[in-house]
C-alpha cells in the first residue's frame, strides 16, 4: 500500500510560515534543493491545499526563463509532470497535472491507495496536513528542519489534542545547518 508523507520546511519553533507570512528562511542551498528534489521523484501524487497550489503555480513556467540552471529546470519538469489533487472550495478550475478533489481527503486518500501506481502520497499544505492527521492518514512525517525562530505563524504540527507515537528511520544534516528528519508513524 502507498505511504501517505508529509514533507515540509519547518523553522525550531514549528512553524511553515512566520507570523508574516514570509518562508524566505527556506531557501535552499544546492543540496537540500537536489535533496527536495530526490524526495519528489519518490512522490506519485501531491495533495495540495489551495495556498500551497498556488504558491507552486511558479513552478509550471519558471522553465521559461533561459537563465535558469539545470537543478531549477530538472524540478520543474519533475514537478509539471507530477499528479496533484488540490483541495480547494473556491478554486472553479487547475492547471497542468492538477485535478481539483472531487471528495473528501479520506475519500481522495482511499481511492489513490487502492489504485495501482508507485510512490508515495504526498500531502502539502497546513490545513491538509491538519486534516489529514487528525484523521490518521498520515504514514510518515518528514520535517526539514531550518535553524530559525520565527515566533509564530502557522504550525507544522498540527494541534490535534491527541498522541501519535513515531519511530525516527532517518536524518540527514546538510552545509546550511538544515536537519531532515523522517519519521514513520507506529500504528
């Protein structure tokens, strides 16, 4: 069965955006980028929130650009042809590879486990996330953790008033002090 992955840059203190909305403290340097990209060759559908697709809307044309260097060009085409399910209740139409959600996240969840296909499911966005926890979809965690404190925003974890025990299967620290961590859920 499909794993179910929650990836996202996370500052110390929890946080996928500041108080300001800003994410500028994650930008990656070139192996934590070659790493990111690595991570979504393994993905074989993205579920989005309606911010974080359109956040990665960039994505679909930056390949336009002639100045732009070959790591930048190879997660682009990687992340055009990736399928992506967006969650969105305003949204009336998607781009490219994206599909909006015809049901629920569970729903969704449950369909693209039992069709056939490689990868993981991988879930973006906070309020998905949340949703997607909450409901104990989620099958791995896989926090890229940056060495700030931004005081607030909105949490990578979310408030669940609930215990999920998780086993550490792997780390990696990168030049920029970045600290990948991967855990899976213990069921």
């Amino acid at each position: 069965m499909r794993s179910v992955t929650y990836s996202m840059n996370v500052s110390l203190d929890g946080y996928i955006v500041g108080p300001d909305g800003g994410f500028d403290w994650t930008a990656p340097d070139e192996d934590l980028f070659r790493f990111a990209t690595d991570e979504v060759r393994g993905v074989g559908v993205h579920l989005l929130g309606r911010r974080l697709y359109e956040t990665m809307l960039y994505w679909e044309t930056v390949d336009q650009n002639p100045s732009i260097d070959f790591s930048t060009r190879e997660f682009a085409a990687l992340w055009r042809a990736l399928p992506k399910v967006v969650f969105s209740t305003t949204l009336s139409a998607v781009r490219g590879t994206a599909r909006l959600a015809s049901g629920g996240l569970a729903e969704e969840i449950a369909r693209l486990r039992a069709e056939p296909g490689e990868g993981d499911i991988a879930i973006g966005g906070a309020a998905l996330a949340a949703e997607a926890a909450a409901s104990d979809l989620i099958d791995e965690y896989r926090p890229r953790v940056h060495p700030v404190l931004v005081g607030g925003g909105i949490p990578f974890f979310p408030q669940q008033g609930r215990r999920v025990d998780l086993e550490l299967v792997g780390t990696r620290t990168f030049s920029s002090k970045v600290v990948c961590l991967r855990y899976r859920v213990v069921r």
